[in-house]
C-alpha cells in the first residue's frame, strides 16, 4: 500500500500510516538523541577563535599541526631528494 502524500509530496501525518511513520521516526531521534554522548564545548576568545590556553584547546591545536606537518611531510621529503 503506497503511503498517502501531501501536494508539497511530504508523507501525511494525518492518515494511520503517516501517524506510525512519524512515531517511528520520534523513537529514533530520541534513541540516536539519547545514545550519541555530546560533543564537548570549547571555550572561545572574544573573536569567536576557540581558546587555546584551555585543556581542549591545546590538545586541538596539537593535532591540527600534527595534520599540517603530515599533510606536506610528502611534498618536503621529494624536495630533499631532488635538490628543487
């Protein structure tokens, strides 16, 4: 049985299985809502930057340089091969 839409072609929420759709879909947000633990939030400057005198902050800013060296790592090893 094809489920009943409304002109905009969303699934209507009035007919029974419109109202069953969307209860599934509400167990699942709170499901997924209730089992993914919260991102920690980091502190930031004034300018919005995020504040690298905290614990988190450091501990970003040491992988981001450990992304940027590994990024070029590459790059700069060809070039002290080949003297360019």
């Amino acid at each position: 049985m094809a489920v009943q839409k409304t002109a905009s072609g969303k699934v209507d929420k009035r007919t029974k299985e419109g109202k069953a759709i969307a209860e599934r879909m509400a167990k699942a947000r709170a499901a997924r809502a209730k089992a993914a633990p919260a991102a920690p939030k980091l502190k930031r400057t004034a300018s919005g930057k995020v504040d690298k005198r905290t614990k988190e902050g450091k501990a970003m800013a040491a992988r981001m340089a450990k992304a940027r060296a590994a990024k070029g790592s590459l790059k700069n090893r060809l070039k002290r091969l080949f003297n360019l």
